[in-house]
C-alpha cells in the first residue's frame, strides 16, 4: 500500500504566527508532519510530496527521520 502525504501548501493562515511552514510547526515536541504520520500506525510505503522553498532542507531531514518506509519519485 502507499499513502500519499501532502507538504505542498504555502500555510498562509499560519504564516502570521509562524516562520516555518505548518508541518514543521512543533506540537508536544513533535512536528506536525511527525505526528500526523505516526497517527497512521499503517504499514506502508509513503510518498511525501513537498513544496520546494526556502525550507526544504529542513522538510526533507524531517522526514528522513520518519521510521517509516519512503519512496523517492
């Protein structure tokens, strides 16, 4: 199975409070795209597609650290 994660969005209602977009935005110590994965608990191959900008190293290390099986496309 895959599951398609979505990391596209400008988080423009965030950006007023935030400089970072919305999934890395921390919750209880986790960011928001950690624990929205780790919420799944499914067995799967995720494919994240992300939005190229100034914070993309920062999304891909993120997600680098996700236990979880990753397909590059």
């Amino acid at each position: 199975m895959n599951i398609i994660v979505l990391l596209a969005g400008r988080s423009s209602r965030f950006k007023k409070y935030y400089n970072t977009p919305k999934h890395l935005i921390d919750i209880k110590k986790k960011t928001m795209i950690r624990a929205a994965v780790e919420s799944i608990k499914i067995k799967a191959t995720y494919i994240f597609v992300v939005l190229e900008n100034k914070f993309i190293r920062e999304t891909v290390k993120e997600i680098n650290k996700l236990k979880v099986k990753k397909k590059n496309i």
